[in-house]
C-alpha cells in the first residue's frame, strides 16, 4: 500500500484549522449554489466547545435569551444524560437568522465538519431562506437583535420589580405559550425590529401624559355606559380568539404596562418557532439530502477520500436510522429518515419511475430536473401537506408502515391500515394528520368575557376524537391563567362531534398582585 | 462565510439558569443532599453528585391532549404479521406509543440531575454553624491591608490624584486671575499685526503695558503651585483574618477496631470540611494515644496500629504542649475533637478530668467527644443495651459537660449515624441547644 497526497484532495487527516474550514466550505458552496441551484442567507461559522453546545442546548439553541429557571432545569437535565453518556451532543445548531449562524464542535474530525457545514450551512439554510412558513412568519434580519431586546427588557424587569414578580409572570406565559401564537397570517409580516422601538415609543408616551392631578380627581360615579349586546362586545374583543396570549396582553384588566410586555415577549418568541413546529421533517430530509449529495459528489469528485466519505456513510446511516415500533430504542418516527427517504424517492421518480409512481405522481414523474421539483417542494410545503402529497406507497412498503387506532372505550387496538392496496391512502392520510399542528395541540379559544360584569374569562375547548385534556396539567395552566387575568376562568369541554359538553375546568386567582 | 472562533468566549452561559433553577427547587434539593449524604462516604460528599428530587415542583405545564381518552390512532413503522382488521392487546401501561411521552421525557417519577461539589456541600452545610466565634482574632504580622482614605499634600509621586491636583490650580487661577494662554498670544498677535502696519502708535504701546502687566501676572501665579499637588492617601488597616487550629485526638490502642477508626475518621474529616468553609486557613493536628501520647502525621494517625494501654491524659497533655507551643490561644480559634471507645485506665479519669475541665476547656472554643461503638456485634464496650451501660470515660465526661462550657458529647455506632450526630452538634442555635 502507498500512501499518495492527491492535489484534489481538500483536506488529509481528522485536523483542521481555519484555512481547510474555509476551503471545505467554498468547494461546497460551488456544489450546493452552482450544481443544486440553493439559494442562502450568508453563512456565519462558530467554533465552540461541547460545554457552550451544552449551554446553546438549554436555551433553545439561541446564542442570547433571557433568564429563566426552565432553562436551568433543561440544562441540569442535557448535563447530566451527557455526563453518563446516555446522550451525544449534536454536531450542530443552527439558527434562522440572516447571516444563518451554524454552530460546530471543535471536537469534531475535518470531515464531520465539511458534513455539517453541507448539512446546515446549506440544507437547513437554504430551507430556511426558501419554505414559504419562514418567509411569511420570521424575520430572519431581526431575531437576534429582538432576542437581544428581550433579554435586556427582562433583565430590566427583574431589577425593577423583583426576581419573583418577573418569574411568575413568566412562569405563567410559559404555560400559555403554545396558545400564544397566530395560525393565521395576518395582514401584517412580522417585524421584530421596530419592536423594539415600539417599547420605547409607549414608555415616553406614558411619562409624557402622566399627570398626577388624575389620581386627586374622585372616583365612584362611573359612567354607566349602555349595555352592549353580547355579540358588539365580542367583535369589540376580537372574540372568539385563539391565541390566548394576544388576548390577555391586550385584554386582561389587571396587568401591569412591563407584563403585558413579558407576555408579548414570551409570543413573540414562540411564533418565531413555531413554522420549525410544523417543518420538522421536511427540515431534517431537506438538510439531510443536501448533506448527502453534496458530500457524494465531493467524493466523485475526488475531493475528499475514500475514508472520509465510510466517515460520512457512518454517521449519514446513523442520522437515518429507524428503529422498529417494538424496538426498545423506538421512540416515534425519525424525522431525518422519514424526510430523507421521502425526499430521495421524489429524486427517484423523477428520474426512474415507475408504472405505479406515474399512477400516483402524474405531475412529477419523469421529470428530468429532480432538483426543480425538490426546491419547489421544500419552499411550498409544510410537513403536514408534503407527506399527504409525496408520501409514496414505495416508501410506505419501505417502512413497513402500518395505521392503528386506540378506542379508550374497546378492550384492544385495532390495527386500521397496513401498506397494501387498500390501505395506502388511509395509511398516509393518518401520517399526515400526526404532523399537523392544528390538530396536534387541542383547540382551545377565548370565547366571551363580561368585561363590566363578573369578568369571568371563558374559553372552550372543542374536543376531537374525544380526547380530552390532560387533567392535572390542564388545571396548572388555567390557574396561571386566573393568575394573569385577575378574574375566575372557566373552560369548557366541548365535543366537536356532537356539541355536548364533555368536562369543565375553573379557576380563580391565587395572588392578587402577580 | 465568516469563520469565529467561540472557543474562549466565557462559558457557562447557563450558569444563572441553573442557579435559579436551584433557588426554585431548593427545599426539595435541600432534602434530597440530606438524604443522600446519609448513603456516602466522607470522600464521596467532597464531590457532589447525583441527586433525584420529586418532579411535581419542577414541572412544566401546558394544555395537551390526554393520553388515556377518547379514540387515538398512530401510525408506526415496521410491521412484521399485522393485515387490516387485527386487534392488538394494549401494552401495560401505555408504553410503546413514543410521540406521546411527556415533553421532559423519560415520564419518570422523578427528576434527576447532577450537583457539583460546591452545590452540594453549601447545601449540606446550610443551616450548620460555628458556635462561639468570638476569638476570631486579627494575627499580628503581614495582614495589614492599605485602604483609601481620603488625600494628603504629601506622598510619592506615583499616587499623585491628578484631577483633585488640576481642579486646586483651577480653583486658584480662578480665583487670581492669571491670564490664560489665548489671552496673550491673542495680544502678541495683535502687537505684531500694529507693529508691522505701523498704524495707531497709542495704542501699540497701551498693548505692551498690559502684555507685560499679564506676563507679569503669569509669571507670579504659577500654573501649577506646591499648595495645590494631592496625593492619594492610603492607611494601613489591619485586615482580620478567622485562623482556626483543629486538633483530632483519638485512642489507637489495641481496642479500637479498624471500624471503630474508620467511624472516627469521618467524623474528623467532616468537621474539618465544615472549618475549611468557614475560616480562611485551618490547620489540623493529629495526635494519637495509647498509654503515650504523640503528635503524627494524617497517614500515621489513621494506618499505624500501635498497642498499649489507654491514659487520655497523655493526649491532653500533648495537646496543650502544642498550644502552648504553636498555637497561642489569643490567635487562634481552638477545636477539638477527640475519639474513643471509651476505654481509660481507672486511675487516670481523674486527672483527665481534671485536666479538660482547667486547662483545656477554657482554651477551645469547641470541645466534641465522640465515643464509638462497634456496629457488628461482637465484643463491644457498651455490650447489649449499651445506651444504659456507659463507659468510664463517658461518665467522667459527662460529669463536665453538665456543668456547661463548650463541650458536646456523643456516641456513634454506625456510619449511618454520622451525619445526623454531625448536624446535631452544629445545629444552629435558634433550631435547639447544641449541648446534650
């Protein structure tokens, strides 16, 4: 055997230093933008070692958040399943923002790092800057400046009014955070950056109409204003409403000016997470095909050796592995392979179809630009959509994939669909339905509220299939509810089937000053 | 691309979280280290460790969908025998549905994680406190600390205080009126442009006068004058330093079981952890007896086994040589504890007494005795139902503590024992007397 030093060769041996990094990422930026026509936010690399990837973890992977003790909590927890090896780090985070910063591990070999930065700098970048859900819900220019915002806004609080008074209010919005965001566009696109602004402009507005004379004048004869009907007083509150943080932040009659802005922090925030919520398939199958193909055709191109790519084969295989249901490493379906083998298989009827796949996949089948079809798929769909339109019976039949469902009335599971002719449809209808968000977290709306009455807040829970919510949680969260309203709350079970009402839950303030 | 190397920015972002974190679970940890620490060793509690508490404090609510209601349906790769219309048994428990597991997973009971050492000996040593600190004494050489204490008009020049020096020659020039700098050149400059168009003569020469008039001035009010110069002022402060001397006696006569040791030994290493976190500098010293006494080494005091008979005396005796000669009791805090099986030459308890109640007690600030016992049967000092039949030494002992004065007695039998003996004798004062 001889050792020979290839001109082509990008790099030789695990180490690598800036120079290679830089090298690997513009042979790669040539492949991904000049073969595969992606189109990127710039890229921004950041060298950190596996304690600041343990640190990046507990805050969502953001570079900047405010301080909170359910972060701490996640920390202990990423710690310590770290410490006894139960856990490997990831290799990468990566965060939607314009430049699109990918975080890597100083630990890691030159090839995994080249695997990263076609995984991330140009798979999840590229469908980040693409998928219509980001363009339409996420200001990539401002994220961090607004995390920056939020940060200093909250640590302000906590200076002003105390550790605990800020912690319950956060505490509070964090239980209502999945009810705090807009599923709907509105005519408004997001922008974080004059949120900022905004803030300041409502704090000098205060102290510029602040007159002390209005604390002298007396009280008591309140105007009797006429009595609305319910339905003007309704639409006056935008009710029924669905997102239950906008609605305090702008209803509840007790909150102070600085809580009605944690709550919109605590939103804002969570509507900036929500399109990763509903593309978390098609995220990881986008990143985990580009990674794939660019790093095939850097090894075609003799770019890398042959070493490198069995290094990239082993943890390519490894992000894609699915365990069986009655596996005990299962725990759901591997987002990375599902996307990625549902992704590969467009490429394959593109460009080899089938009888069956021209059957199931007019539009597409035969086309001879497989790229065309996959950037379009990755800017046009959401999980939910993209696995009822390019699930294949192919991959169904791969992933031996089968349809139960679990009566809580019957004694026994009965299994609906399996992969067969009868069942394909079914089979992906039901898949689909699992990755749809709206039908994911229960449906739960402000319905009425007598502002000028008993103020009690009630909202109605429209129960699907019957499944109701989980009790103990359930009442947690309407007591912080009752806590941030001020009032009683109330909220019914209300089945979507037959309109009956199925449970009630209530609640009252536990402090009168949260 | 730009490449940035993160690598030295500070780590532990997280740390504030993990703090707060431990501020909301605190009672909850609190009990977790009790408990725990009842299991380790003394090594062991020196290096924190993992601990479980209830997950109800720190749990996360929100709305979810049950899982126990209404009809579910799934969708789960690898189907091995199932057709369309099969019914399955449903697993025990729920399990085997992975999308529907608590979002902190796992959905155990309790939540698990890992303190460091620091967390967790803070923890443990919480509510203990020191009694009788009073002797914190300030040693007499090289613990003068210099503080800032106001200005003089005298010092060296490298702790000159410039701005109070520059704003004193403000004030004065002020208050003189010398002439500013402009202000002549302006008047040089005016003289030059008279003398070079040879116009107005008069007042050329009113020019000069008062240019020499300011030089003059400028001249006779210095810029800066020896009255206004500051100094920085610094005072020698003596800077107080909390020395604490910590002196282990213990009986390695043939007697005393290598159990019976080990039990001492913790208790030892226990009290000088809890010393090392409350005095700056804390030095120990062993000294082991038979029918002699001798001052050794950690490693001799522990491991040597040495045979003889039993005097206490000797031990007290040696400790007072060593306090008289390294330790003045007017500088240093004095601790002792002492461990036995309760053993002593009959003749000797007297003097022992004698010995602890005049001259050694008044000297420490804290004088434990620790008589151990044998957990595993065998023959024991304090035989069946020991708790009624008492040593010697015990008795004698006992006769002093009674009468008060800094001295706590207690007897351990097992390593369980420990840690709540330890807590006990340190127990803060509002939560119940030290003394038995």
């Amino acid at each position: 055997m001889t050792l020979t030093t290839d001109d082509r060769l990008l790099y030789a041996g695990a180490d690598w230093n800036f120079d290679t990094i830089q090298q690997v990422h513009d042979a790669i930026e040539r492949i991904a933008v000049g073969d595969m026509g992606l189109d990127v936010y710039p890229n921004r690399i950041e060298v950190i070692t596996a304690e600041q990837m343990l640190d990046a973890y507990a805050s969502n992977g953001m570079p900047l958040y405010y301080k909170h003790w359910s972060f701490g909590k996640h920390f202990v927890q990423h710690e310590m399943m770290y410490r006894k090896g139960m856990r490997g780090l990831a290799y990468e985070i990566v965060i939607n923002s314009n430049p699109c910063i990918s975080y890597i591990m100083e630990e890691n070999s030159t090839t995994m790092q080249a695997l990263v930065i076609a995984h991330a700098g140009f798979g999840h970048n590229h469908f980040f800057k693409n998928n219509y859900l980001f363009r339409q819900w996420t200001d990539a220019d401002a994220i961090l400046g607004y995390l920056d915002f939020a940060q200093k806004y909250i640590a302000d609080c906590e200076e002003k009014h105390g550790h605990r008074a800020v912690e319950r209010v956060l505490d509070a919005a964090h239980a209502l955070r999945t009810h705090g965001i807009f599923r709907y566009p509105r005519t408004k696109v997001a922008d974080l950056r004059s949120e900022e602004q905004r803030e300041r402009e409502r704090h000098a507005n205060q102290e510029r109409i602040f007159n002390d004379l209005w604390r002298t004048v007396p009280g008591g004869d309140v105007q009797l204003s006429s009595p609305t009907s319910s339905d003007r007083r309704r639409a006056l509150l935008q009710l029924p409403q669905e997102n239950i943080l906008y609605f305090l932040e702008k209803t509840a009659p007790r909150l102070a000016g600085w809580q009605r802005e944690l709550l919109r922090i605590v939103r804002q925030i969570a509507q900036y997470f929500y399109p990763q919520m509903q593309t978390k398939v098609m995220n990881e199958g986008c990143a985990t095909y580009c990674h794939h193909r660019i790093m095939r055709r850097l090894h075609d191109e003799g770019r890398i050796s042959d070493g490198a790519w069995m290094e990239v084969m082993h943890s390519h295989t490894n992000v894609i592995f699915q365990p069986e249901f009655d596996d005990p490493r299962y725990s759901g379906l591997n987002p990375y392979a599902l996307g990625y083998a549902i992704m590969e298989d467009i490429e394959r009827i593109c460009l080899d179809p089938t009888d069956e796949d021209r059957a199931w996949f007019p539009d597409i089948a035969g086309t001879p630009d497989h790229m065309a079809v996959l950037r379009d798929v990755w800017a046009n769909y959401r999980d939910e959509s993209f696995i009822l339109q390019f699930l294949s019976p192919k991959v169904m039949r791969d992933f031996r994939l089968f349809h139960i469902i679990d009566d809580a009335a019957q004694p026994r599971i009965r299994v609906d669909a399996i992969h067969d002719e009868r069942g394909y449809r079914r089979l992906r209808r039901a898949l689909a339905r699992q990755y749809d968000v709206a039908w994911l977290d229960p449906d739960i709306q402000v319905i009425d509220v007598d502002l000028e009455g008993d103020r009690r807040l009630r909202l109605q829970h429209r129960v699907l299939d019957s499944i109701t919510l989980e009790e103990a949680d359930a009442q947690r969260v309407l007591g912080h509810l009752a806590d941030l309203w001020g009032y009683d709350v109330l909220l019914e079970e209300i089945s979507a089937e037959t309109g009956g009402k199925l449970k009630e839950h209530s609640a009252s303030p536990r402090n009168r000053v949260i | 691309m730009h490449i940035i190397d993160r690598r030295l920015n500070p780590k532990g972002k997280s740390l504030t979280n993990r703090q707060r974190f431990l501020r909301r679970v605190k009672a909850q940890v609190r009990q977790a280290v009790r408990e725990s620490s009842a299991r380790r060793g003394v090594q062991d509690l020196e290096q924190g460790g993992e601990l479980s508490i209830p997950r109800e404090g720190v749990r996360e609510p929100s709305f979810r969908r049950s899982s126990s209601t209404g009809i579910r349906s799934g969708v789960l790769p690898g189907n091995k025998d199932f057709v369309e219309g099969d019914t399955i048994p449903r697993p025990p428990g729920g399990g085997g549905r992975g999308n529907e597991g608590s979002p902190d997973g796992g959905g155990e009971d309790d939540f698990r994680f890992v303190l460091s050492r620091d967390e967790f000996i803070d923890l443990f040593l919480e509510d203990l406190e020191l009694p009788d600190m009073i002797k914190q004494r300030t040693a007499a050489s090289d613990q003068m600390v210099p503080l800032r204490a106001g200005y003089s008009v005298s010092g060296s020049p490298a702790n000159l205080a410039l701005t109070r020096t520059m704003r004193n020659s403000m004030a004065r020039r002020l208050a003189l009126k010398r002439p500013k700098g402009a202000e002549i050149r302006s008047l040089y400059e005016e003289i030059e442009a008279l003398e070079r168009s040879g116009r107005d003569p008069q007042r050329l020469t009113a020019l000069r006068a008062t240019l020499a008039d300011k030089l003059r001035m400028s001249r006779q009010i210095p810029y800066i004058d020896p009255l206004d110069v500051r100094y920085r002022r610094f005072q020698q402060v003596p800077k107080p330093v909390a020395q604490a001397v910590m002196f282990c006696l213990m009986d390695v006569s043939g007697s005393m079981s290598e159990s019976m040791k080990d039990l001492a030994k913790r208790f030892f290493m226990l009290l000088h952890l809890f010393l090392k976190r409350r005095y700056e500098r804390v030095e120990v010293v062993f000294i082991r007896h038979t029918h002699i006494a001798q001052e050794v080494d950690e490693d001799t005091f522990f491991h040597d086994p040495q045979t003889g008979g039993t005097v206490v005396s000797t031990a007290l005796d040696e400790m007072l040589k060593v306090v008289r000669a390294r330790y003045p009791a007017g500088d240093w805090n004095i601790y002792c504890a002492q461990a036995s099986d309760g053993d002593n030459t009959t003749s000797d308890n007297r003097r022992a007494a004698q010995l602890l109640a005049d001259t050694i007690l008044p000297l420490c600030q804290y004088y434990a005795y620790i008589e151990v016992g044998r957990s595993d049967g065998g023959p024991e000092p304090f035989g069946l139902g020991s708790r009624d039949r008492e040593s010697d030494l015990w008795r004698t002992y006992r006769t002093i503590a009674d009468r008060g004065g800094p001295m706590v007695m207690r007897q351990v039998r097992h390593r369980r024992e420990i840690f709540p003996v330890f807590r006990e004798l340190f127990r803060r004062a509002s939560e119940g007397s030290p003394t038995p």
